[in-house]
C-alpha cells in the first residue's frame, strides 16, 4: 500500500481501477513544411470552419451541462465561447497563418503561449489555463477531423480517471454512476472541471503531482477527496472508512458545540439534483434556480410547469424550507428566445429583478402566480421567494405591490394561494449598505458570494485578466458579509449563504463565526459541512472571524483561517 497526496476537490472517497486518459495522444500535429508552400488563404479558411465547428460543440457541452449539473456550472461554456472571438487569440493565429504556418500548427503554437502567460500567473488565474486547454483541443480535433479515442461517457463501472488534468469539457461527459473517482497529476480545487466533479458527487483528488505517473492501469485505488489521498492498493482497514461513508450522511439538523443551530442546505439547479440533495441530507434546499426551466426550449414555461416544478421541490422536503429564487437572467445568463438587450457591461446592465420589474414583467407575474398557488399546497409552508440582485428598496416595493397584485387576481378567481416568506439576495454593495432596511422589510436575506466578490471588487468573474480580484476571502468581501448580518441581528430576518464559498468545510467556522443562520451549497459538500458545524464552538469561531476582519490583504486572511493556498 502506497498513499499519494494532492488536493481534496469532491469530500468523497471511492475505490476502483485505474485507468489513465491521454487525449493528446490522437491529436499528432503535421510537420511544420516550408512556408513558401502553405496556401495562406485556404487555412484561414480551415481555420474559421473549425472556429465554427468548435462553437456548435461547445453550445452543444453547455447544454447537456446545464441539463445534468446546472446553470451555474454551465456558464464556464459561455467562457469558453468568447475564447473562440477572442480578438487577440483570433488575431494570433491568423497572423502565424499570414507568416506560412499550417492551421493546426498556428493554434497550437498561440494557444500554448497563452497558456503559459496563465500558468506563470497565481490563484484561479492559473486554474483559467484547462479552459484555454480546452478550446485549443476542440479548435485540433476540428482540423485534424479526429475523435477522441476514449468516451468518457462510457468507461467501465468502477474506473478511476487518471490525467494530467481534466478540462471542463472532460469532466461534464462522466457518468457520476461509473467513475468512482478521479485523481489528477496537476490541477487546482478552484477548476471549472473540480467544481463540475463536486457537482456530478465524484470523488476527485487534483494536483497529486509527478508521483501520480507511477500509477499503471488496473492497478487498485482509493481516492479520499476529504484528505486530499490516493492510495494504491488500499488494505482492509484504509477501505473501511469508504465502505461505510453513507453513514456519515445525516438528515437531521445540526448544531454547534455550544447548541447554536445552523441550517445546512442545498443549491439545485435542474430537477434530477432535488432527490440527491434529499439524500445527502440536505436542510432543505437554500437555492432553487428557476432559470432551468426557461432553458432548451422555445417559449417561456407556462404558470403550470413552474408551479409542478417548486412542487416537486417542496415535496421532497416536507419539513424543511425551499427558497426559490425568481428568473434571474441577463449578465452571463443568456436565454435567446427572451430577446435580452445587448449591453456593453452586461454585469452591470439589466438583469435579475430589473428585468423582473420592467421589460419581463409578464414572465415575472406568471411566476408569482405559479408560487402563490405552491405556497398553498400541502407542504407550502416550507416555501420562501428570493429577490435577486436588489440594490434599491423601491425594487421590493414593487415586488411586494406585484406579490399583493398576483394574490387578488387568484382570489378573485377561486384559486387557492398563500403568501410565503420573503427575501433578498445580497449581492451588490447597495444591498449591503441597505442591509438594515431590507432586513426590516423582509423575512429574509442570502448573501451571494460570486456576485458580491465580482461587484465590491469591481472584478468581472468571467474576466480571466482580473480573476485574482474575485475573491470571497479579500478583507473588504468578508467585511460585507459581516455587515450584512450585523444589520439583521437584532430582527426577526435570518440571513443565509449560497455559491462555493459556503460549502467549503475549510472556511465553515469562518462562516459560523461571521453570523450566517444558513449555508447553501452543492449537495455533494453537504454531509461534510454539517459535521464540521458539530465540531465548531460559535464562540471560537466569532473570535476566530474577528481575527480575519481585522486583516488587511487576502494573504493574512489565509493564514488566520489556516488555508494552504494562502
């Protein structure tokens, strides 16, 4: 038995055979020939042709992502997109074309110097290379007309995926029910393919560095994505923990050493994600995303479909609170037959509860009346309805003045409804400045963690150049976290958490002590958060976030919460 070391991705541990994936083994570049010799014209014609055939496959990804994982993770894809119009990258190559180098050859070789300007940069700026990796592979395999020599999405039951690193595109194609877990020779935790594993519940260990190669085919593993371990051929005694992991799961609620409850939910973003986050014990679901059910379609649902939708939802968790957030589109979020506008900082455009409130207000209408009526069914009770991207009270106003509107048009028609609880999502400064007058008007408020980065930081988080900048840890986001729950205190509004930040064990007495009610996150990562609240003391912990408010760069921060990567 031999225990190698990286980093746990997926707090889960699995056992089965290695099996390595080389992709780069079918994609063999021609020989550079003569300059003079190459027909400039006819490669850039290849050249688009494969830009385009890249783009097809890519919308094609995207889709079956958000379908299997959710819209969230399906956004790396609209990434992935603008790389292909990518004027400097585009141009790149097109002048190596010009300069009497074949198509493939021109890709590779511009490609691999942007990727290596990303890899000598340090944080998720680095990780942002697999996802050049990524577009550089699809833009060869259209040009050499080449298929992978693996399908991914049919390996054997009980593989262990091997790999240099795994791009986003890899990773979005495994079967969660084949792949027992995935181990990787570089790679961060932070990785658009990490965080797509984390989603699809395989357990994953990155970054386990040359020794990794020592691994052979069919040889036996156990990956601990808790640890951070593969172990080669695991005794009876290493294996137990992973044969009797279920157990760890709970479904009942937690609490901190010193009885200080904190509800730990579940983030879902497609139908197929309620039943697993029922089973791995979630509080009920702190993040429903409506906007799966506006995509792959050609029209809006009907009031119908979204009201059997947060049924559904509801029903799963009979005791628990199913926070639905309202259509939230625009910015990165793009629904085509919705004619959204084109807009030069779409982050910063109409989006979300603008959008809600002015050119959708009929989509917004329909939806509130879908709620209302689910609010009414037999386990309404646990129904709230969250706000996203507020930034002015005159917006719940509104949104109250629309609820109240949607209730006496049902009641004037017979139909039963109910008003359920009501929140907002903290995701812009102007909330957090607001923080006390929203908390007096509202039931309750989410704190979300990549927009409220992306704008306190004034850091685009699609934007790879300034990827350093969106961090929930720099001192100033975590000040607006503990703002926010300094001006609930003292209420009767509670106030939650959703986005990657809050399932991430390691930052869990951080959280505690910053004052949030509710963590919300992947279900996978659920189980692992809720025994980590057990262990904390809220007291510890208060002392503990205190000590990282008082930092001054993200750096400190790292060191107070013991992170490695600081």
């Amino acid at each position: 038995m031999k225990t190698l070391t990286g980093v746990g991705s997926t707090p889960l541990s699995g056992i089965g055979t290695a099996r390595w994936y080389r992709p780069e083994a079918d994609l063999t570049l021609p020989d550079r020939p003569d300059p003079s010799a190459v027909d400039a014209d006819a490669e850039l014609t290849r050249f688009e042709a494969a830009r385009d055939e890249a783009r097809e496959a890519i919308r094609r990804a995207r889709g079956r992502t958000a379908e299997r994982v959710g819209e969230e993770e399906a956004a790396v894809f609209d990434a992935h997109e603008q790389f292909l119009d990518d004027p400097t990258l585009v141009g790149d190559v097109e002048d190596a074309i010009g300069d009497g180098a074949l198509a493939e050859r021109a890709v590779h070789d511009r490609f691999a110097a942007a990727i290596e300007q990303f890899e000598g940069l340090e944080g998720p700026m680095a990780e942002r290379a697999d996802d050049l990796r990524d577009v550089r592979d699809r833009l060869l395999r259209a040009l050499l007309a080449v298929d992978a020599l693996t399908d991914l999405g049919d390996l054997p039951d009980g593989t262990v995926l091997l790999a240099e690193r795994l791009t986003p595109s890899d990773t979005a194609e495994l079967d969660p029910d084949a792949v027992s877990g995935i181990a990787t020779v570089a790679g961060g935790r932070t990785a658009h393919a990490a965080i797509i594993a984390r989603s699809l519940s395989i357990p994953a260990v990155v970054g386990v560095g040359e020794p990794l190669r020592a691994v052979a085919d069919g040889d036996e593993l156990l990956v601990d994505g808790t640890d951070g371990r593969v172990v080669i051929d695991p005794d009876a005694e290493t294996r137990e923990p992973t044969a009797v992991e279920a157990a760890a799961v709970t479904h009942d609620r937690v609490a901190t050493v010193d009885g200080r409850s904190v509800e730990v939910a579940a983030n879902v973003g497609s139908e197929a994600e309620i039943g697993p986050a029922a089973a791995r014990g979630a509080d009920g679901i702190g993040l429903f995303r409506t906007e799966f059910l506006f995509l792959d379609r050609a029209a809006p649902p009907t009031e119908d479909e979204q009201y059997e939708a947060v049924t559904a939802a509801l029903s799963a968790f009979p005791d628990d609170r199913v926070v639905v957030r309202t259509l939230d589109v625009g910015g990165d979020k793009r629904v085509p037959y919705l004619d959204l506008p084109t807009e030069g900082n779409p982050f910063l455009g109409r989006r979300g509860i603008r959008l809600s409130l002015d050119e959708h207000r009929d989509l917004f209408e329909t939806q509130l009346r879908a709620l209302l009526r689910a609010a009414a069914g037999e386990d309404g009770d646990g129904l709230a309805v969250m706000l996203p991207l507020v930034s002015r009270l005159e917006e719940i106003d509104a949104a109250v003045a629309a609820i109240e509107s949607a209730a006496a048009d049902l009641d004037a028609a017979g139909i039963d409804h109910a008003v359920p609880e009501l929140g907002a999502m903290v995701e812009t400064p102007a909330a957090v400045f607001l923080a006390d007058r929203l908390a007096d008007r509202l039931d309750f408020l989410s704190v979300g963690t990549n927009d409220l980065a992306q704008y306190v930081m004034a850091a685009d988080r699609e934007n790879d150049g300034v990827a350093a900048y969106h961090d929930p840890l720099h001192p100033a986001v975590l000040r607006a976290i503990d703002r926010t729950t300094a001006a609930a205190a003292g209420t009767d509004a509670w106030v939650g958490m959703c986005g990657e930040m809050a399932g991430d064990p390691a930052l869990t007495e951080l959280l505690v002590g910053l004052g949030l009610d509710e963590l919300s996150m992947s279900a996978v990562t659920v189980p692992a958060v809720k025994a980590r609240v057990a262990e904390v003391d809220a007291e510890a912990a208060r002392t503990l976030a205190e000590a990282a408010l008082a930092c001054e760069t993200r750096a400190e921060v790292g060191d107070v919460v013991g992170l490695d990567d600081a």
